[in-house]
C-alpha cells in the first residue's frame, strides 16, 4: 500500500479563491456561533472528544506517518517530540475539550454595569471577536485546543497547520467537525486550510478581504516574525520562550533542584523550558555547584561562564549568543550574578518577556522580582513548565501572548473576547 500524501494542492492560481471562500464561509458561522447557546456549544465540544477517543487508533496511524517523515528529514528531537502523538497525548486532547465545555461561557458575561445621573443604564458586555486565525508550526494538538477555545468563545476558527502535520493535524479536524454536526453547528466554524503552500499563509495575513479580524501564530521564531512582518490585521504575538529561573541567596535547595530540573527537562521543547538559570553568588551555602550537578548527571549540557566552568569540569564555556537563544533541546545557559538587581537586568536585556521565575525564601525578594520583571507570567518558587493554559485552570490554550495589548499570557476562552456597550435609556435626550 502507498503511503498516502499529506494533503490535496490546489494550483497556484486557485490558492486565492479557495482562501477567500474559507474566509467568507468562516465570517457566516462566526454570525451564528455569536448567538449559540452554551449548551449546543458544549454538545459539540464534548462530541468532539468521543470522535477523537473513537479515532485515536486511525490519527496515530497517520501521525506516525509524519514523524517518519521528518525524522528521515533530520529534525532536532525537540521538533519531533512535539509532533508525536501517543495514546496517552490524545486523550489530553480530548480532555481538554470537556474542560473547555466545563469552563463558564464568557459570551454575554457583563463585566461592568453602571447608571449615570440622567437615568441612561450602562452595561460592558463580552461578545466575540469574530473570526480567529491561527498559524501554527508542527504541533497536532494545537488543531483541537485552538477549535474547542474559539468554538467556546463563540469565534470562528480558520486553523494553518505547517506541512509536517498535515495528516496528523487533518485526521484530528475531522473529528471536530463531526462534533460540530453533531451539534447541528456549521461545520465552517473552525476551518483547517486544505493546503499547504505558503501563499495561503499570505493571504491570511492579508486578511482574505476583511474575514479575519485578528492573527494568532503559535511557532518559531521565523514564523512570529514573518506574521508580525507581514499581517494587516492585529496579532496576538508569540514570541520565543526564553524563560529564566533566578536562583536567589535565600534559596531553599531542597526546592531549587526539583523546580530547576524540572523547569528544564521535564519537555524541553516547550516555550516554557528553562533555557537559562542565573544563581545569586552571595548564597550562604553553595547552590552552583549542586544545581550544575544535578543538571549534568540529569543528562543536560551545561553551558556556563567562567565560574560555573570551576564547579564541574562537564561545564561547556557559555558562548555569548547562548545567554537569550531558545535551545529547545536539553541544553541550558547559566551565569552567577551579584544579586536581584542583576538578575532582573539580565532578564531585562535577554528574555523574550515570556515566563521566568524566582526561587526564595524571602517574601520580599519574591515580591521585587515578581514586580520588576516585565514578563507575561512571572513566578515564585514554581517551575516555568506552569506556562500553559491548563494549569491556569483555562482548559486550553491557543499560545502565550508576550505583547501588551489586550491580550497577554496564556491566551484563553476569556482573552478570545471582546466587548461592547447595551445602554438603555426611557427617552433620554442629549441637550444642546
């Protein structure tokens, strides 16, 4: 039997017209997604999870395709681990579907309500964005959390999946739409681009005549910058994940090691890996040489400066380009500081404003560091690894946002909306 191909390319010249029927159609469900009960929403969410249970055995088959593929290609193990799919992955997926069915509806949610003297009754209500578009690199799982978000959200979704996940990622479409039917929802609600030439990625970021109303990329950085480039319409930006862990003079070992090793091996190609550990020099006891011990025996390089090179002789020299890269891979930078206010400057000039996280004892310090780091999510005495949606009780999320505006963190049912203003009045006029 032939391995069958990834996907179906239309010609070039048919590329525009198939992106801007996507586009149309997404633009009418997301007309009626704005006004779906929850309860038809969750109807399908949870539809959506049994069609994935059902189909688990056909999307690994398909899956396993892929990774074949890429392996043969030579991508780095961090590429792979993220394209795998496993049993026990797929029933991550559907369970974050029915969290996401769990989770309050925020469509219709008032967040503000006043009354002004003249009598005129103000509310700031949750609405929808629209129609949501998401660009995301070889990450199957993202196809069913970024659908379940903008179904419960009440957005329409038009989903880019990069070409090593096409099957992995169709297989898994395929059981959302069913729960849309299911559900008695247009099946245009969450969309999965049928090809994968880039020219439709430039369409998308064109907009395809207005449909879009805003740009979610979730991948390298070669993608974010090409989106942030290149989109005419907003983006949700993510950037990479370079995430610190600031090991502070008051550190409690017997935490520090735990949260450190888990901080960066647990999954070393999320964005949430720690790729750099800054350690206070000033510590009463030793906590270098533990901590590059523990890294080391675990199985990862070492890259440090000249005084984490003494400690071990397994240290490799940082070179200057490792402080601020994103390795992915079981390999992270460390450098010894002189304090706090070092440590922050260091993030400062070398982070991606992603996730880092202090470990201490020493409220105080914890507080200053907590306030000072400008980043989406900063922590104390936990692992970088939290940086996901679920773990902040979202259900899912579609990526971490770094930008400032209106949406920042983990990207959610609740950051997938807008709002708008009822005001209600008894005949109230503006006098002159």
């Amino acid at each position: 039997m032939s391995r069958p191909e990834r996907v179906d390319q239309p010609k070039a010249a048919d590329i525009e017209r198939l992106m801007l029927d996507l586009g149309a159609r997404a633009r009418a469900a997301a007309a009626d997604l704005a006004l779906a009960p929850t309860d038809q929403k969750n109807k399908a969410l949870h539809a959506m999870a049994a069609a994935l249970r059902h189909s688990a055995n056909a999307i690994l088959d398909v899956n396993a395709l892929d990774v074949a593929d890429v392996k043969a290609a030579g991508q780095a193990s961090s590429f792979v681990d993220r394209l795998t799919l496993t049993p026990d992955r797929i029933e991550g997926i559907a369970k974050g579907l029915e969290d996401i069915a769990a989770l309050d509806d925020p469509v219709g949610a008032v967040i503000a309500d006043w009354k002004q003297p003249n009598g005129l009754h103000f509310e700031r209500v949750r609405v929808p964005i629209g129609v949501i578009g998401i660009i995301y690199e070889s990450r199957p799982n993202v196809t069913a959390d970024a659908g379940g978000l903008t179904l419960k959200s009440g957005n329409a979704a038009i989903l880019r999946t990069g070409s090593d996940a096409q099957r992995s990622a169709t297989a898994i479409h395929e059981c959302l739409v069913a729960g849309l039917s299911e559900a008695g929802l247009p099946e245009a609600a969450i969309t999965l681009v049928p090809t994968t030439d880039r020219a439709a990625v430039g369409h998308m970021l064109a907009g395809l005549n207005g449909a879009i109303d805003v740009i979610v990329p979730r991948g390298g950085k070669g993608l974010v910058g090409r989106v942030q480039q290149e989109a005419r319409v907003p983006v949700f930006a993510h950037l990479e994940g370079i995430c610190h862990t600031f090991i502070d003079r008051d550190a409690d070992l017997d935490i520090a090691i735990p949260l450190v090793i888990n901080g960066k091996l647990r999954r070393t190609g999320v964005c949430g890996a720690t790729e750099c550990l800054l350690v206070d020099r000033h510590a009463k006891t030793d906590h270098l040489s533990p901590l590059v011990k523990s890294l080391l025996d675990a199985g990862c390089e070492v890259r440090g400066d000249a005084t984490t090179q003494r400690v071990d002789s397994r240290v490799v020299a940082a070179k200057p380009d490792d402080y601020g890269r994103e390795f992915l891979d079981a390999i992270i930078a460390v450098k010894v500081v002189d304090g706090i206010d070092e440590a922050i400057a260091h993030i400062a000039h070398y982070g991606s404003q992603h996730t880092d996280s202090i470990i201490t004892k020493d409220s105080g310090t914890a507080e200053k560091f907590l306030s000072r780091v400008d980043s989406a999510i900063v922590l104390h005495n936990a692992s970088t690894q939290f940086a996901d949606g679920g773990e902040f009780g979202f259900g899912a999320e579609i990526g971490i946002a770094t930008g400032r505006l209106h949406a920042r963190g983990p990207v959610g049912v609740e950051q997938l909306t807008t709002f708008k203003y009822k005001v209600r009045g008894s005949g109230q006029i503006r006098p002159k």
